[in-house]
C-alpha cells in the first residue's frame, strides 16, 4: 500500500515586522515544517506532497533558503521524495531567472512541478499529474 503526506500554504519566509514576536512567528512556519518532516519520517511514507506555496513569496532571503534545506534534510536522509507544486506564492516573476524551488529540486531536497500540467513517477509505480498556478 502506498502512503503519503499532504500538506499545502506553509509559507515560509512569512514575517509580521509590525507585530511583536516577529522573529518567534517567523520560526513558527519552520517548526511546523519540522513537524510535518518528523511525522512523515515516523509513518514512512512513499513521499511528501506540497501542493503550492512552500514560500511566502517567490524572492525570498537567502536565510529563509538555508532554513529550508536544514528543515527538509531528514526527508532526503531518509529517502523520501518531496514532490512540490508551485503555487502562486512560490512564483518568481522574473521567469529568465532560476526559482527558489527550482534551486531545492536541483539539489535534490524536492521535485518540483512548475510547468502547467507535468506527469511524474513517485514510487510504486505510481505517477502524479499536477498543474501548478497559471500566470
């Protein structure tokens, strides 16, 4: 039986600058990352789903890049495929450039879906069709 972990819109990179506890919220996105790694680690599953919006937004700080790969390092140490969508969010607007998202699947922390309808296999003989946002 396969198993999987969905999951969608976790947004990080998100700030609340006119907020107090600006940095704790910041880090609140990457401790539920962190959570949802850990749980996918426990159940072992096939892979993992992000289905749009990984980022709050397309240009994000390097610093929020590097939390990202700490934070999804388990999942490749374990050998459990991060399959993510590109959501409206993750989208860099400048398209003559390389995404944020494209740079994590090029390092192996996900495989990234960013051409409007993909077809990709999974695990199991299993295959995925997905449609990320359309511009």
């Amino acid at each position: 039986m396969l198993k999987f972990l969905h999951t969608s819109d976790i947004h990080l990179g998100k700030t609340y600058r006119t907020s107090a506890g600006e940095a704790e919220r910041y880090e609140d996105f990457f401790r539920m990352l962190g959570s949802i790694v850990a749980d996918a680690i426990a159940e072992q599953v096939d892979f993992v789903l992000v289905s749009g919006d990984l980022f709050h937004t397309g240009q994000i700080l390097p610093r929020t890049f590097a939390r990202t790969i700490e934070s999804l390092q388990p999942l490749k140490d374990a050998g459990i495929p991060c399959i993510a969508v590109e959501g409206n969010h993750d989208w860099i607007h400048r398209r003559d450039s390389i995404s944020w998202m494209e740079a994590l699947s090029q390092m192996g922390y996900t495989r990234v879906s960013r051409i409007y309808t993909s077809l990709m296999y999974v695990a199991n003989n299993v295959h995925l069709s997905s449609r990320s946002y359309s511009h």
